[in-house]
C-alpha cells in the first residue's frame, strides 16, 4: 500500500472541489496544483471573477475552518481585480481505519461541504 503524498492529497482535493465548481457552471481562468501558491482556481461564473483557495484537511481537523490570515491577504490581492474569494476546506480519510492515512487505490471518505465565501 502507498501512502498519498501532501501534493497527492492536494490534487485528490483539487479535483473533488474542481468538479463541483464545473457542475456550477464556473468556467476556469487558470488553475495552480503547486503546494503553497495560491489561489488554486481562478474562474468566472455570470461574468464575477472569483479566486478560490482549496485545503486537503487532515482527520479530525474540521474543514470548515480556514487560516484568517492568509485569506486576507488573498482577498486583499482579490480587490484590485474585483474579485470574490472562497475557500474550500477538503477532509480526507481512511474509510476503513480514520487513524490510518489515505493510501492510493484505497477508499476514502470526503468531507466536503462546498464553498465558503470569504467577506
């Protein structure tokens, strides 16, 4: 069994949260899968500009919650474009065992709960 890596577990996020913002109808400006650039997506929907910030969440961490402070300045960055910014907060887990890590080609459960719009 092979443990997914930090930027594997950041993909596997990125591409629940990317599927649920095409089945939004959001159309993708650009998109960055590096660890620690952010924002992950830049997309429009009805002509609004938004930047949205994806986070693999470690169990039991909630994914709800986000670091205030990087937000900020994502939002700071956000206002010279007119932008919206949310944030998407992902767990992954083990689905036989929470204490175990996620491995690749092994279940997992998904708490994910859409998009968190930053104000």
């Amino acid at each position: 069994m092979k443990e997914l890596t930090r930027q594997e577990l950041h993909n596997l996020a990125m591409n629940i949260v990317g599927k649920h913002l095409e089945a939004a109808g959001y159309e993708f400006v650009a998109i960055n899968s590096t660890l620690g650039k952010n924002p992950q997506f830049v997309c429009t929907k009805e002509k609004q500009l938004s930047f949205v910030v994806v986070r693999n969440i470690p169990y039991p961490e909630d994914p709800r919650e986000y670091d205030e402070g990087l937000m900020r300045k994502i939002k700071a960055h956000a206002k010279k474009s007119n932008a919206q910014v949310y944030y998407a907060g992902v767990g992954l887990v083990n689905a036989k065992e929470y204490k175990l890590p996620v491995y690749l080609n092994e279940e997992y459960i998904v708490d994910y709960d859409g998009l968190i719009a930053i104000e």
